[in-house]
C-alpha cells in the first residue's frame, strides 16, 4: 500500500509542474526540459534533477552527486 502512494504522489509532484509549464509531453506527463526551465525560480535546473530523479530516470545517488556538483561540492 505505501508503493501504491508514494507513486501517486510523485504523479502529483508532476502535475504540478505539468500545470505549471502547461506541458505534459513526455512519458508519464512530465513536462519537456525547455518548458520546465521557463518557470520562474530558483535553483531551477537543480530542482530539474529532483524531478528526474523521482520519475525514475536516474537512482537516487546518481541524483545526489549531480546536485552537490550544481552547488560547487
């Protein structure tokens, strides 16, 4: 049963941003890399990579090192 939740909330964390850009063009309504970055915030490629991560086209470390090097570690 939490497998079941944590998948329909990571599909809301993407509607979110789906909503947001209006696109959900790729696979599992994700919105296109050009449309995530038009959105007007900060840390905007890093919260990319979180987004990347929890739609599953990355394990979690690989999401981790890409992050610490984004924040110069």
């Amino acid at each position: 049963m939490a497998k079941v939740k944590k998948k329909l909330n990571i599909k809301e964390l993407i509607k979110v941003f789906a909503d947001e850009t209006g696109c959900d063009i790729q696979h599992n309504d994700c919105p296109c890399n050009s449309c995530f970055h038009s959105i007007n915030a900060d840390f905007q490629h890093i919260t990319w990579l979180i987004l990347l991560g929890l739609r599953g086209d990355y394990e979690p470390d690989e999401i981790i090192k890409n992050i610490k090097e984004e924040f110069g570690r």
